[in-house]
C-alpha cells in the first residue's frame, strides 16, 4: 500500500507573468489545485516578490510554502521543474524565520502596525538628509544620525536592501539583526550594528516638520512618521520549504562567497 503523502493538498498561487501562468495552468493539469484554506502546502510560481506576498498571505496559517522561480529575482525560489513535485516536497528542508513587526505613529498621532519579512527601513521624503535618534531596548545607542534612512533586516532579508546598502550577511538561523545605515553622513564613517533578535529598537524622528520620513515595512509604507518601533514577533512562524542543497541557509552562505 502507497503510503500518502503529507503533501497531498497542493494550493498553487501565480505572478501574473507569462511565464508563470504558463508553469501554473500546467501544474495545476498535472497536480490538481486546492483551495488554499485545505491545502498541506502552498507552491507559490513566480519570483521573491511574489515568495514575499504569499508569506504575508499565510503568515498566520502555519502552512509551509514552496516557490518555483518563474520570474525576475529568484533568491527566495527553488528551480522550476513539473516533474515529481510531490517527490520534490517530500524531499525538501524547512527553514523557518519570525517577522518583524513595525509599529509606526506618524505626525497626526496615527498608529500604523505591519509585519515585514525582509526589513524595515526609514528613508527621507525630500531632499534633505533624515535626522534620526536611535535607542535599543529603552537605552540611546545614537542620539543622531543624519543619513538618507536607516534599515532594521532580519537574516532572512540581509541579502536584499540591507546588503544593497553595504549591511551584512547573515545566517538564517543567527538570533541576529542587522542595523544598517543608508548613506550616513553623521557619523560618517557609522557601518550600522549587530543586534540579537530579541532587541527593541525604536528611531525618533528629529525635525519631522522639516525633514519629514516615510517608514516602509516590506512593501507597506507610512508617510511623514515621528517614531518607528521594530521587534521580532515570535509569535508567528513561517515554514519555507527547500530542495535538499538548495536551503536557504546555503544560498545566503552563498552569496557571502559572491556566488
């Protein structure tokens, strides 16, 4: 007697590309397509920017996500083959990381609350450089910086914004965060901190009338913020799945190598 598998239930999410719909309706012909509600595993077909919004989709589901690169960037992605999917998930290891949670009152005194897998960043809105105030676990670490922003990165994230702006690597399982300035010019020679992932970390925002800040968590943003709060939520637990070789925990590895 075959014995089930504990990937039976594929639901199968699609960017809108070419690419990706072609991959999807063949799939789906092949696999069938479960609701997402039923489903033991969610095979998301696209690049990391769809990876990232199925994440946010089933934050709270507890449901392991797979992803097939058929898009831009694939970081985040497992090669795309048809064949054995089934096999390929049985096979495959999960990486599992928390997101952080970003609670952001902007000027009016309105409180904005979004997760963000990747990092949380503040970043000028106008010309002028942001003026910044730094405290880590209710004590000032920095009582300026003046820069373009500042980026809060979870391991998970280290290799996306935060290494475009010269921050580390990070392994996925280090119970680390990476605090990286962006274009510093006080203190200008500033590389940003290691924080473990348990820290608090608020950024006030000095002159907010004159040089106002907008805060984005992944891909939400909150305009003309006075206080940034970021922690790690452990109360939510992401499953990712990975073909044997392929973990995520090699690729940022990696990436450290340049390759």
């Amino acid at each position: 007697m075959t014995k089930p598998s504990r990937y039976d239930r594929i639901a199968f999410v699609a960017s809108p590309s070419n690419e990706a719909e072609a991959a999807f309706h063949q799939l789906t012909a092949q696999y069938g397509n479960c609701n997402p509600d039923e489903a033991d595993v969610v095979v998301a077909l696209g690049g990391d920017g769809l990876m990232l919004q199925t994440l946010h989709h089933h934050m709270r589901s507890g449901k392991p996500i797979y992803g097939m690169h058929r898009g831009t960037v694939g970081f985040l992605m497992n090669e795309y083959s048809a064949h054995d999917l089934r096999g390929r998930l049985e096979a495959a290891h999960e990486s599992e990381i928390n997101p952080l949670l970003m609670r952001a009152t902007d000027v009016n005194d309105r409180v904005h609350l979004h997760h963000a897998i990747n990092e949380v960043y503040l970043f000028r809105q106008t010309s002028q450089a942001a003026r910044l105030r730094i405290l880590i676990d209710e004590r000032e670490r920095m009582p300026e910086l003046i820069a373009d922003g500042i980026i809060v990165a979870t391991p998970a994230g280290s290799t996306a914004y935060n290494l475009s702006a010269q921050g580390p690597i990070l392994p996925i399982n280090a119970a680390l965060l990476a605090l990286t300035p962006i274009s510093a010019f006080r203190p200008r020679r500033w590389r940003g901190a290691l924080l473990p992932n348990t820290a608090y970390v608020v950024i006030e925002v000095l002159e907010d009338d004159k040089r106002p800040v907008a805060a984005v968590a992944d891909h939400e943003e909150v305009r003309r913020v006075r206080r940034v709060e970021i922690l790690s939520d452990k109360t939510i637990s992401m499953r990712m799945l990975f073909d044997p070789g392929h973990s995520l925990e090699e690729r940022i590895l990696r990436e450290q190598f340049g390759y």
